[in-house]
C-alpha cells in the first residue's frame, strides 16, 4: 500500500466521515495529509488518529467556502514540506429541501462550499503543483449527479455541476500533468448523512442494491486513493460511481 510516499495531500472537510477515512487511507498509503475542516476539534482528533495509526497527518482549520479560505488551505499544506500533490475536494455542506421551499441562504450556503469552494481550490492547487510532476486531484460527487432523489434540486445541481467541472478542468490541466476525476458515491452511513437516514429507508437501498448492502466510508476513501495515486496516471477526466451498482440496475 506504500505507494505515495513522500507525497504530500489534502483533503477538505476532513473531520469526519469519507473526508477523514480518506486522510486516514491517504496516510497508510505513505503520503503526509493535511487534515482540513472548520471546527479545530475535529481536526485534532482527526490527526491524533492518523498519527497513532503511524501516519503522517497535520492540521489545516480553513473555511473553504471562500477563496481566501481556500487558498490558505492548500497553501498551508504546500508549506509543510515544499510540496503539493494530492487535492482531494470533499468538502459539503447539504440541505434538502423541496422546490417550494427551497431558501435563498442555504443554496448560497450549499454553494459557496460545495461548487464554488471546488473551483478556488482547483485553481489554488494548480499553482501549489509543480508544472513538470504534476498532481492529481479528486472532486467528491454523488450518484444525485446522474439520478436524483426528491427534494434534491440544489443538492443534485451541485453535484451535477461536479462532473462538469471535473471533466473541463482535466482537458485544461492536461498539459500541466494534472489529472482531475471523481467518485459518485451512493448513500453511505456518515455522521452528516444521519439525519436523512432511516431503517426503512436504509433496508429499501440495500433490497435495490445488487452487492446487498450500503456502501461505506472506506469503500469510498480506497476509489478517492486509486485516482489519487500513481497506479492511475493515466486515468483523468473519469466519474468513477461507487455506489454496490444500484445507480445503473433495476433489481
């Protein structure tokens, strides 16, 4: 699994759930991983763990719902060794609502994390990246983007969004030996996805799932580490949909 060594990563929203399975899987891999998430406590913890793991793991307490934001994060993890390789945007913050009652400050809000965020930190990763070696760069979707749920319009344009983003700043980035994709995760069981989770829901996906269960943090953060790593230089512009493959069967 050591083969990001010496590399140096980070992932947005990194707190809990996927972004921090992903850090944690990042850093077993042996690249050194910039942790970032707004509140302090959940960055802490979250570097604690990667470190009692024996990985390689440093804070990075940004908001990267604004452009400064954004770019003192992946410049700050640029800092910490000369380097910057591995931009992974997993960032969110979601709310659904229905059409009727959709308000203007949370889709500002859903937005400025979660689309426009993507958008700095792409840019400020392409000056952070060297122009010869690269980089790679992973942007966290969702299977919304491809089938939507109800009172999802905002959160399913977003993520829509991310696809396109992806795929346009991997033809610019080509030449710059940085590879852009992403993962389309179906719902996975997280402390942010709890409170649209129920039983009766959760045993409804996994009867329409084909591999018989829901999916997991982990089974997210390795597709997010095979995109990031060198076994796939030469994947780019890919959606990669992590999802048992309930997205595209009818069982």
């Amino acid at each position: 699994m050591q083969d990001m060594q010496g590399l140096v990563a980070l992932v947005t929203g990194a707190g809990n759930g996927i972004g921090r399975e992903t850090a944690r899987q990042l850093a077993a891999r042996g690249a050194t991983v910039g942790v970032n998430d707004l509140k302090p406590e959940f960055v802490d913890a979250a570097v604690d763990m990667i470190r009692a793991e024996g990985g390689d793991a440093f804070g990075v307490v940004a908001n990267v719902s604004t452009r400064e934001g954004v770019q003192g994060a992946v410049q700050a993890a640029a800092a910490h060794k000369g380097r910057f390789d591995i931009l992974v945007n997993n960032a969110a913050w979601v709310r659904y609502q229905a059409v009727p009652d959709i308000q203007a400050d949370t889709m500002d809000r859903m937005l400025d994390v979660g689309f426009k965020g993507v958008i700095w930190a792409i840019q400020a990763a392409t000056e952070a990246m060297d122009p010869e070696r690269g980089g790679a760069i992973v942007n966290v979707a969702s299977t919304a983007a491809v089938r939507s749920t109800l009172n999802s319009v905002v959160y399913s344009g977003i993520k829509s969004g991310i696809l396109g983003i992806t795929r346009a700043a991997a033809a610019e980035l080509g030449a710059r030996h940085i590879r852009v994709n992403a993962v389309c995760p179906s719902a996975v069981p997280t402390e942010g996805t709890q409170r649209n989770r129920n039983a009766d829901r959760d045993a409804k996906r996994i009867a329409a799932t084909p591999m018989g269960r829901l999916g997991t943090v982990t089974d997210i953060a390795q597709a997010i580490c095979y995109l990031a790593s060198p076994q796939a230089e030469f994947v780019t512009a890919q959606a990669l949909v992590v999802d048992g493959g309930v997205t595209f069967t009818n069982i």
